[in-house]
C-alpha cells in the first residue's frame, strides 16, 4: 500500500458516495463514467482496501468506506470554508501580538502593563504564563513577541535578549480592616506581631522585602509563602496575614479584595520589564507597552 494518496481521487470518491453512484456523480463532476469509476479505484488501490461496493443498481460503503468518508467529509468541508476565511482575514486584517507573562509577575500588573493595546481595533492577544527561563527559550524560538517579567533577562551567550525597562512601583502592606487596624498603629514595627504572607524568594521583589524588613529590625511572623500572586491576595483577603502589594494597582486591588492599604514598605520598588529580541524595538504593539507612563 502507498503511503500517499491523490486528494482528487479522494474528492472524486467523496462525490461518488455523496450522490450515491457513480453515474449521478459522473453528471455532477461533467466527466465520463469510466474515468470517474478509474478514479475511484486508484484510490482503493493506494490504500489497499474495497470503499464501495454493489447494492442493487448503486452502491455503497464499505466499512472502509465509511471511515474514508468521515474523513473526506472532514476534509472537503474545510476546503469549502477557505474562501470565505481568506476573505474575512483579508478584508479585517487581525493586530497580533503573543505575549509571555512570567509565572512571579503579578497578574494585576500584567493586565495593567498590557491595558495600552487593549483599545487597538482587531486585537487578538494571546496570552502564555510560565517560568521565566521558558518563556525566554520561546522567545528566542520567536514563538512569542514579547516577554513580561518583574527581572530583566539574564545574560546568555547563545541567546540575544534585550530588556525594556517599564517602570516600577512602590510596595505597600494590605490586609483585611482587622488586620490592618491592629497592625497600624507603630508600623512598620507592629509588623513583627501580626502573620505576614509573602512571595516565595522565586519572586524577585522578596529579597527586597527581606531585606527592609532587615533594615527595620522586624522578625515577621510568616504563616504563607505564594508563588502565585494571585493566591497570595485571595488568602490575604480572607484574614490569613498582612501581604505586599504593587501600589500601581492599588484601585484594582481595592476593587477586587475587601482588604486596605496599612502602609508603604518605604524603598521597596518591584520592577517591569518587556524583553525582547531587538534593540529597537519595531511591533507598534509593543511600542505602546513601551511608551506607557507608570
């Protein structure tokens, strides 16, 4: 058997079983019957199985032939629908950008990073989350247009990598009412008596934060520690301890958790970074996460 076929034979023979014999389909196609019957048998011959076979004055499928036909129908169905597809991408050119959002960057500001693009007319944004050391093997592999991180790209002989500083905001402490109103009074010292939830040290604002936290003489009482961002804050807005937050999305984060700002962890900024393969910069996408004012 071959381990290739001819689509015409297979068009041919998706006629022959649509209209359920060979003469309608002769008719249909405005071919002879013989060369629409030879047709169809060179596609039987190259996958080495009976498709039709006699009933009555017509035919029909064999088991074979019924996989067959699932198959043509799947096939011929998509080549129907290229036309009008082709038409509509050409007629509303799409604004593409693929973008790799690093697992250790907070959600809120990556939504907040990618806000500029939002209003760009035919957008399609993809989104991939991971580690940063991934994201960046796709980068090189072009299979992202841009990566969003809280560090910039680490040097790396093989792979040419460009990072884009965004800006950085400062940290503050959130917590629920309770929590804040027992920890406001002598902050940022009252922080050594009330549970803390933290990043993990995978989050590059946490060597910040320890270090502050150093600077101030507090030994916190860390109940959690999150890889996650969003999780910090969800476990944080249910009472479980005092968290830091990115002040940029200070709204958002009101907005979405019933928690209030205790106090700013004065000097701890988190950073934004874009990286990407060039120097300039030339996707008009990524010039306005660029141009963007933190």
């Amino acid at each position: 058997m071959s381990t290739h076929f001819n689509y015409k034979h297979l068009y041919y023979f998706w006629v022959v079983a649509k209209e359920g014999g060979i003469t309608k389909a002769a008719d249909k196609l405005d071919m002879a019957v013989q060369t629409v019957s030879a047709q169809v048998r060179e596609l039987e011959k190259s996958l080495g199985f009976a498709l039709l076979k006699p009933a009555g004055r017509g035919l029909v499928l064999t088991e074979a032939g019924l996989a067959a036909m699932k198959q043509a129908d799947l096939i011929f169905k998509l080549g129907e629908a290229l036309p009008s597809q082709v038409r509509d991408a050409a007629s509303t050119p799409m604004a593409r950008l693929t973008v790799g959002i690093c697992d250790s960057l907070p959600k809120m500001v990556a939504h907040r990073l990618l806000l500029p693009i939002m209003p760009v007319k035919n957008l399609k944004l993809t989104c991939h989350e991971g580690e940063l050391e991934d994201l960046l093997g796709d980068l090189a592999l072009h299979r992202l247009d841009v990566v969003l991180s809280d560090r910039p790209a680490p040097s790396n002989i093989n792979i040419k990598l460009y990072s884009h500083a965004l800006g950085a905001s400062d940290i503050a402490m959130y917590g629920t009412k309770s929590l804040a109103k027992a920890a406001r009074q002598h902050f940022p010292q009252s922080l050594a008596s009330v549970p803390i939830l933290l990043p993990t040290p995978h989050n590059a604002v946490r060597d910040r934060l320890d270090r502050w936290f150093e600077q101030h003489h507090i030994t916190p009482n860390v109940v959690g520690e999150f890889e996650d961002s969003a999780l910090l804050k969800t476990f944080g807005a249910n009472g479980m301890g005092i968290f830091p937050a990115a002040e940029w999305v200070h709204e958002d984060l009101l907005a979405h958790y019933p928690v209030s700002r205790l106090g700013a962890c004065t000097g701890v900024k988190e950073h934004f970074f874009a990286i990407g393969t060039e120097r300039k910069v030339n996707h008009p996408l990524m010039q306005s996460l660029l141009n963007q004012k933190l």
